[in-house]
C-alpha cells in the first residue's frame, strides 16, 4: 500500500546557493519534499550551467515572488573570446575563429563601456521565452528558428576583473531579462574575435546577497524545527519598501477592501503591519495619499 506524503502550510524564503548542473526546478521539487510544504516556487530561473543565488518562496512568499523577480541582478560571468558556439555557451557547437591576435585590456574595457546603459538585445532562441505555449530552446533544438523582437535592457556596470590568455572574467550589474549569454556573444562581436559564455555566477539579486546564501546540502543535514530555523520571513522579499503600521482600525478596515484616506506618506508601495506589528501584506498610497492594499497575505486562523 503506498502512503500518500503530508503536505504542510510553510511559509517562508530561502536563499540557495544553485550548485552546477542541477536545474532550477529540480532545486524547487527537492525543497519541497524537504519541507513537505503545499506551495513552493523560485525568484529567476538559473541555467543548469549557471550557478549562485536563487530564491526560494515558501507558502505566503510565493504572493510576493514577483517584486524580487524584477528587482536588478549581479552575475560574475566567464567568457571565452575567439570562439562561437551554437548555444552561446559551453552547450552548444563550438567552432574556433580565425583570428591574427586576441584583443588589449585597452580594447577590451572600450568595447565593455559600449554596452553600459539602455541598450537592445534580441533573446536567444535558446531560452525558456515561450512562443505559441512552447519554449523557443524546443524550437531551436528542431532547427527552427523564431522570429523575436529586440528588447530593452539595462546595464548599470561591467567590471573587468581578470583577463588571462583567452578568458575574460566580468561583474555586471544588470536589469531583469538580461541574458548574460547574448552579452558575452555581443561583446565577441564588437571585438571582432567572438566569444561565449563557459561560466556564470549570480551573485546579488536586488538587496539580497550570495553571502547570506545556504547550499543545498546543509539544509538536507538540518533535522527538525531546526531546519524551519533556516526559512527568512516572507516579508523579506519586500524589505526595500518602507514599513507602516496600522491601528487596529486601520488593518481591518484595510482586510476588508476599503481605501484609507491621507496617510501623508509620498506614493509608492509600503509594507503593511498591524498593531501587533504582524506582517499582513503589500500596499500602495496613491497620488492623493490614500493608502489601499496591493497583496495581502491569507487570513488563517
């Protein structure tokens, strides 16, 4: 007789150290047999390839999941100049260019500073972006190639922190839906030599750091309560909002739909707590500073 596994209502964020090879949802399915939690979801897929920071929502952080997937990023990229490949990374057909030499510091940190700020970049048909309900990598695996559309993105810096022999290693600093992979083969391009990406690391995802990250493994070896030690608080996803607390009128009358008139408070978006500065959700003052709820979380009892 198979037993049917108890599935819980943990509410939660970690922060995962992604190891090599092991894909985003993998990482996901294994957290939430480690929690034996109902509702879990990741913050920004990270290629099998790719390693470094990937948020975890648990429960009631899954709501707020989506502030931290367009908050701005950091990757520590390695690059290969002199080379193509099918894929933009290690994954794919590699062919050497005919080149005379490999491109000067001097050279390399002018092209770097070409692709600082808004520019366009067309995504790779290697990607999860979805075309008539299909991932467009399904598509470019048949050998069919769809047409996409430039998109805007912005790169705030790019770091030159090492350059030995044919590697080129960067910090950039970037928006959401930047492929790092595009930008390394784009980089090749101005250099006139090629290139593509052999590795990548993310290490900052809006406030949050690789720093405070744990791998995989501890949270398996964690037993217990000890392992629900590890989980933040769901409303640290929102911890560059500022904080409000409510009276008690206020957070009911908030619970029940209704808008609170002059907050005196600049618009924007803020967190909510009520009197007994629990966490109760996201909300959002407007031009005439009144104050209505965004995301709340759920009213359990």
């Amino acid at each position: 007789m198979q037993f049917k596994r108890l599935k819980f209502d943990v509410d939660g964020l970690l922060l995962i150290d992604k190891p090599l090879r092991l894909t985003s949802n993998q990482l996901v399915s294994k957290i939430k047999i480690l929690f034996s939690a109902k509702k879990v979801g990741h913050t920004g897929t990270l290629d099998p390839m790719a390693t470094g920071l990937l948020p975890i929502c648990l429960g009631e952080a899954t709501k707020f999941s989506s502030y931290l997937l367009n908050a701005d990023k950091t990757y520590e990229a390695l690059i290969r100049l002199g080379y193509k490949s099918s894929t933009g990374d290690m994954e794919g057909e590699i062919i050497k260019q005919n080149i005379d030499r490999m491109p000067s510091i001097v050279e390399i940190k002018k092209v770097l500073q070409q692709f600082i700020g808004t520019i366009e970049q067309l995504p790779p048909m290697y990607s999860a972006l979805k075309y008539q309900g299909k991932p467009l990598y399904l598509y470019a695996r048949e050998g069919i190639d769809i047409p996409r559309s430039k998109r805007k993105i912005n790169i705030y810096t790019i770091e030159l922190l090492d350059y030995e022999g044919d590697q080129l290693r960067l910090r950039i600093e970037c928006s959401k839906g930047t492929y790092i992979r595009t930008l390394a083969e784009d980089i090749g391009a101005q250099l006139n030599v090629g290139a593509y990406l052999i590795g990548l690391r993310r290490t900052n995802i809006g406030n949050f750091s690789i720093k405070s990250a744990l791998n995989i493994e501890k949270i398996e070896k964690t037993k217990g309560e000890e392992r629900s030690q590890l989980l933040l608080l769901p409303e640290e996803l929102l911890n560059k909002y500022e904080k409000i607390i409510l009276s008690f009128n206020e957070e009911n009358a908030i619970k029940d739909g209704k808008i609170i008139e002059q907050k005196r408070k600049i618009p924007g978006l803020y967190r909510l707590y009520g009197v007994n500065n629990d966490f109760i959700g996201l909300g959002e003052i407007d031009e005439t500073e009144n104050l209505k709820a965004k995301r709340l979380k759920s009213l359990k009892n």
